[in-house]
C-alpha cells in the first residue's frame, strides 16, 4: 500500500466554492485511482451528509469509486459538520450516519435563526436545512459575492444577539458574550459563502482523529499524511496528524486568507486556487506514485 494518507476539506480544494460541485472531472477520477491504490482518503468537512452524499460520494460512484472500494485495503469515510457526525463511505456508498447529540444546538434556537433568516435575509441566504449538529446560512447562488458579504455582516451580528438572547455563551471574532457560568460553549464561524453556528467542541482537528480512529481500525495507517483545506481552520488537521507524530504536510487552497507559520511543511504557493489547486495536487499524487 503507498505510505500516504489525504484529509481533505470538501469546500475549495474538492468542490467548487461557486456551484459547489466537483466541477473538475480530473479530481473525481484522481480520487478514485488513489482510493482503489489503497491510500486512506477521508473528507473532513462543514457540511452535512446529504450534501457530500449528492455532491462527492454520487459523482464519485459515477466515476467507478464502488470498484475502488472493493479492492483490498481500501479505506475512505466522511466526518461532516465538523466532527458532528461521520459515517464510513463504501462501494454502494454512504453507510448509516453517526450523529453526536451531544453538542447540537436546541431546536428553538435553530428554529429562531432560521426566522432571522427568512424575515431579514432571505435575498442573500438561506437556512441549510440538512444540518444535523449545527446551523449554517449560506450564500444563495443566485448571489454575487460581495453582495452575500455585506449581508453576512449583518447576518452575524443579529445571530449573535439570537444567542445572547438564549442566554447561550457565544463568540465571534471580536465579540465574546459569556453564559450565566461565565462559559462560552458556542461560536460564529464565518467563512466566504457561509456562517456556521457551531458547538466550541467542533474542528477540524475532531474530524481528523474521528477518520483515523475509523482507518486505524481497518489496518495498518501510513506514516505520511497530507491535507488540504481553503481556511485557517482546515490547519488543524494538520495540527492534528502532527501532534500525533505522522509525516504530516498542508496544503492551502487560498493563502489569501494569511498563510500560517506551523512546525511542519504548509504548501501555499501553487499557481492556482480553490478546486484547480486542489486539482493539481491530486494529480501530483497519482502520478508521485505512478498510478497514472
């Protein structure tokens, strides 16, 4: 089996953030050929099942990924919301998903935001309804970008005061509004088509150890690891993989966001962004261990 395993965030690198789809044939084709080679391959992502059902493990399927998983030692699986849920993903597909209750949001809360939206911003945004975790707004595509960011401002703002007004301790950027114990358990996560309303148990970096856990249970985990994501965030399953002694490396898809100084090797300078960086590493890969 290649010493190599992928996390990789799902919005940026894989999807296009434009119409959130694997818009790059090459990239479902590339992601088939490493799975079937046996390289451990896990999507660690914001979004909700439904989505990287419909959008990655569908199309993928379509481009022979049943084959792939069939072939001895071959492992890919799926953390969504940030940890909030996973499932394994085989050759017929998405298995049964694992949904961690524990730091959902309450239903009045998410039902209170999905008002705020409906009443104030329903022309930039909609409430995803496909959140089992966690609440996300995201960008309508019928929105242009910086039209949805104006609004987001706003958004954010008034869903911050949502959750003061539910005595829930919350923060965002700037802003920090304790509970009544003086405890902050959730946080407004902003990225450039969404704003998430997530617990502070939620990262990256909880995904990472989620799939690792799960490959780790199916055979031996290669010693070199590699992600890739588009935000600051998406560093922490690096940090994750570092921290636990693998070979570790990241990938980011839009430095722009500010490139960060880590204890191991970040790649930001590829010549391309979003899912045509993401393209030209997966590509790198098949043919760095002569599957092409």
């Amino acid at each position: 089996m290649p010493d190599l395993g992928l996390l990789l965030d799902v919005d940026g690198p894989i999807a296009s953030p434009v119409t959130r789809t694997i818009a790059i044939r090459s990239i479902a084709d590339d992601l088939v050929t490493l799975a079937a080679a046996g390289v451990p391959i896990a999507f660690i992502t914001g979004r909700s099942d439904r989505f990287i059902d419909e959008q990655v493990v569908r199309p993928l399927l379509q481009r022979g990924l049943a084959e792939a998983l069939g072939a001895p030692g071959a492992r890919m699986f799926g953390v969504f919301e940030k940890g909030g849920a996973w499932a394994a993903i085989g050759p017929t597909g998405l298995a049964s998903v694992t949904v961690d209750r524990s730091v959902a949001p309450s239903a009045v809360l998410a039902a209170d935001i999905r008002s705020l939206v409906e009443e104030r911003f329903r022309d930039t945004m909609f409430f995803d309804e496909t959140k089992r975790a966690m609440i996300s707004v995201e960008q309508r595509r019928d929105v242009e970008s910086s039209i949805y960011l104006k609004a987001q401002a706003h958004f954010d703002h008034a869903a911050f005061d949502v959750l003061v007004d539910h005595g829930v301790g919350v923060h965002h950027r700037d802003r920090v509004a304790p509970d009544v114990n003086g405890e902050v358990t959730f946080r407004l996560d902003s990225t450039i088509i969404s704003t998430d309303i997530e617990s502070v148990l939620l990262d990256k970096d909880r995904g990472a150890q989620r799939a690792l856990e799960h490959f780790a249970a199916l055979g031996e985990l290669p010693r070199r690891w590699r992600s890739v994501g588009d935000s600051r965030s998406d560093y922490k399953m690096a940090d994750f993989l570092h921290e636990a002694g693998f070979e570790t490396a990241h990938v980011d898809v839009r430095p722009s966001d500010g490139v960060l100084e880590k204890p191991y090797p970040v790649v930001a300078d590829h010549g391309a962004l979003h899912d045509e960086a993401g393209a030209l590493f997966l590509r790198h890969w098949v043919r760095e261990l002569d599957l092409a």
